[in-house]
C-alpha cells in the first residue's frame, strides 16, 4: 500500500521528447493498450504500436496502468486573494494536481470579491505567477453589476458565477430585474448556485425555535433542504428559457431536481447540470460520525438522493463532475452549527473517489473519464484539453488500478491539513500527472515550479 510522504522540489525546466510506453489508454469511450508520444507542450502520437525508443529523452513504463485525460474541475474556491489562511492558489492548485486534476475554474468570493473586471485580471496575474495547475476565474454577479458582467470577454473567462442562495457578503442576487438583466445578456455561461433564501431562513428559524444553540449536523441537510434546491433551481431554469441563456446549474443534491434536466450529449445543452463528489459519496447517515466535516451547501442529503444522481450521471441527466474545492481550517469548521463553516477541501482526491465508484460498479471507467475530462471540455468549449488526442496539450494522468492508498494527515497536501477523506483507504493511485507535456507530479513528489495556464475557451 501507497502512503507517501510528500515533498516538492524544484527541477531545470527544458524542451522534452516523452514516450508513455504500454499503457491502458482510457480515452472517448475506448479502452486499449497503446504508446503516447509527448513533443513538447502537445501530444504528438497515440499509437498501439510500440515506437522506436532511441530518439526520447524520458520514457515513462505504463505497464499496469491507465492513461487518461487530466481532470478539468470546473468549480473551485483557493482562497486568493484574501482568505489565505485557509488556502492559496499554490498549494490548492500543487494538491490538485496530486489529485489528477490538470485545470480548474475558480470562484469569485473571496476578498476583495471578484466582481469588476479589474478584479478579475488581478486574479489572473496571481495565477500567472503562483499556479501549479492550469487556471481561468468566474466573475461574480451581484445586484449592481451588469455592466461589468457585459464586459467579459468569453473567450478568457470561464463563465459568470450567480448565487441564487445565501452566500458571502453581496453576492447574494436576489433582485429580479437583475437577474433578468444576468440571463438575458451574459455575454457568456452563467453558472449557479441555488439555494432560495427565504425557504432556508424560515427552515432556520424552525430549528432555532426547537433546538436553541444545540442544532446538530444532522439538521443541515433540513435547514437548506430538498425544497429550498428546487425552488431555486427551478426559477434559474425558467430563466435560461426565457432568454435562451447558456445556463450550468452547480452541485445538484437532490433527487426531484433532475427532473429540470433533459438526457443527452452535453455539446446539445443549452441548460446543463453539475454533481460534486461529496454529494455522490456521502449521505446523511454520515453527519453521526463526521458532523460538521461533511457540512456543505448545498447540504449533503438523504441516500435516496445519493443514488439518484449515481443515475442521473448515468443517464446524462447531470453532465460534469466536480469538486466544490473549499478549504476551510478545522477551527472554522468543528463550531456549533451557527458558526461553522460550509465547505471542505477535495481536489487531491477527488478522481480516486469517483474511481472508486466504479470499483463498485456504480461507473464504468469510460464514465468517470466523461463526466470529469471530456464533458467539462465540451461544455466550456475549452481549447485543446481534455482528450487524449494528437494536436492537443499533454495534460495526462497515469492511474495504478491496483494499489492501495490510504489519505493520512502526513499526505494531505491542502494548506487546511485536513481533509473528509483522512482515514479512507482508496484501491486507486494516481502515479504520474503530466501538465502541458511536463512531468508535474510523480509517486507522491510534486515537480517544478507553477507550469500552469490560462484556459482558451472556442467560443
């Protein structure tokens, strides 16, 4: 069994010739034994023939492995600018990339908030500067922002971040003319998070009634409940069709919301739906022995609902797989409910738990490959990632089927040092990350320096 130690180290940064010999290449619905060829930033050649060797300057041995695509997370917060005690684009995007994931989309809370463009190209100089992993940022709405939001250049910029819900500061977008406005000139994606306020506070103050300071963990998936997702849901839909508005509605929880949702390719959708991982691996039994570890919004909830969006991934009713990455220090999370924070930390594991389902037969690994690789690429339309394909960027992941790894605190790469994880033992490794044909990260060490990117979008 695996449990690495991690360490970092710096290494000479050089033009490079790879091949990834005898390898089980996972790749658009395919699986076969083939060789890849790396030339540079670029995969040069796939091929089910072994090429000649002499000419390479490293050659990886895939021998009991698959190759896949890196991961693209299309949902994120690293805590930069701002809120760097609880994470920071270095060591966020360092633990993503020990965790297979290649390229992320970041979120706008943070301080200051994202929300002028300005703003936004702050975030982006930081990342030029201090990412390990390939990067874009939403800009957020608020209720006086429009003619910021109009400005975003869709081509650069992975979207524009809604919280229809509560959320930090004046993010919240509750004013309907605003809103309106939102989706009915974005300029590009609008991605959501929905949760309707008003059913969240009556549902809060039910609870504030009966149980005092003493609300449990327990209560969080009633307090933001089934009810409360839907509404919100519910009303962006409407929305995007009465604007025709390329709407991605985030972290789906429950069971009746998949009914807002048609099945189908994801590059058909005009309205399209995201599930994270701790909604497809928890449930609500889990709060008695995680408690507020597990508290996210939107909550965790019932294992009807659980399985439900196993299905629905299933049946292309939901179309990406993400993360919600969001750090928070374990002082900030073990409080009494009031004052605990929403959100955990998931990027460094979030492939091998999603590889796990399908050791349980919950996803077939072509699945897995789909929802986390291809369709994010689909979706935002992202330039050359997200396949294994000749012509585009060497961001490619070596996976060990076969070998044991335990999340312990001494691996745990987050700046918060914890993780929901800790204890788990996963029957997956990630080996080898490449990021732009370079070797990033290998058997537990995180390579070089930040190689990251900012993402193109062909749209």
């Amino acid at each position: 069994m695996v449990n690495y130690v991690f360490q970092f180290i710096s290494l000479i940064t050089f033009d490079m010739k790879t091949l990834i010999k005898s390898t089980t290449i996972v790749n658009e619905g395919q699986e076969y034994i083939g060789h890849i060829i790396i030339n540079n930033d670029k995969i040069e050649q796939i091929s089910t023939s072994l090429p000649e060797i002499q000419s390479y300057d490293q050659i990886i041995d895939g021998t009991g492995k698959i190759a896949m695509p890196g991961v693209i997370d299309d949902q994120v917060h690293f805590r930069e600018p701002g809120l760097t005690h609880k994470g920071e684009i270095t060591t966020e995007s360092k633990a993503a990339l020990a965790g297979g994931i290649t390229s992320y989309m970041e979120m706008p809370n943070v301080n200051p908030q994202t929300t002028t463009q300005d703003a936004l190209k702050d975030k982006f100089e930081l990342a030029s500067k201090k990412s390990y992993a390939n990067y874009s940022f939403y800009i957020g709405a608020t209720n006086d922002n429009l003619e910021e939001l109009k400005k975003t250049n869709p081509k650069t910029t992975c979207g524009i971040k809604v919280f229809m819900g509560a959320s930090t500061g004046n993010m919240l977008v509750d004013n309907e003319k605003t809103l309106e406005g939102i989706f009915a000139e974005a300029p590009c994606l609008v991605a959501t998070h929905c949760e309707d306020e008003a059913t969240i506070k009556n549902n809060l103050n039910k609870y504030e009634q009966e149980f005092g300071d003493n609300i449990l963990p327990e209560h969080h998936p009633l307090i933001r409940s089934a009810e409360a997702c839907y509404k919100s849901s519910s009303k962006a839909v409407e929305l995007a069709l009465k604007y025709n508005t390329k709407l991605h509605v985030l972290h789906l929880s429950t069971a009746k919301e998949l009914e807002l949702f048609n099945s189908g390719d994801v590059s058909d959708k005009k309205i399209t739906a995201e599930v994270c991982v701790h909604h497809l691996w928890f449930n609500n039994d889990d709060y008695k022995t995680l408690g507020h570890r597990i508290k996210w919004n939107p909550a965790v909830k019932t294992n009807q609902d659980r399985n439900a969006l196993i299905d629905g991934l299933n049946n292309d009713l939901l179309d990406v797989v993400a993360t919600d990455h969001a750090p928070h220090l374990l002082s900030e999370k073990l409080n009494a409910y009031g004052n605990s924070a929403s959100g955990g930390p998931l990027v460094q594991h979030s492939l091998m738990a999603m590889l796990e389902l399908f050791k349980k037969d919950k996803l077939t690994l072509n699945q897995v490959v789909r929802k986390m690789c291809h369709a994010p690429a689909d979706l935002y339309k992202v330039d050359k990632r997200g396949y294994l394909r000749e012509g585009y960027y060497a961001d490619i992941v070596l996976v060990d089927l076969n070998e044991e790894y335990k999340v312990t605190e001494n691996n745990i790469l987050y700046k918060c040092k914890w993780s929901p994880f800790e204890g788990t033992t996963f029957n997956s490794t990630i080996s080898h990350t490449f990021l732009n044909g370079k070797l990033v990260f290998e058997n537990g060490i995180v390579l070089g320096e930040p190689n990251g990117r900012s993402l193109v979008f062909n749209r």
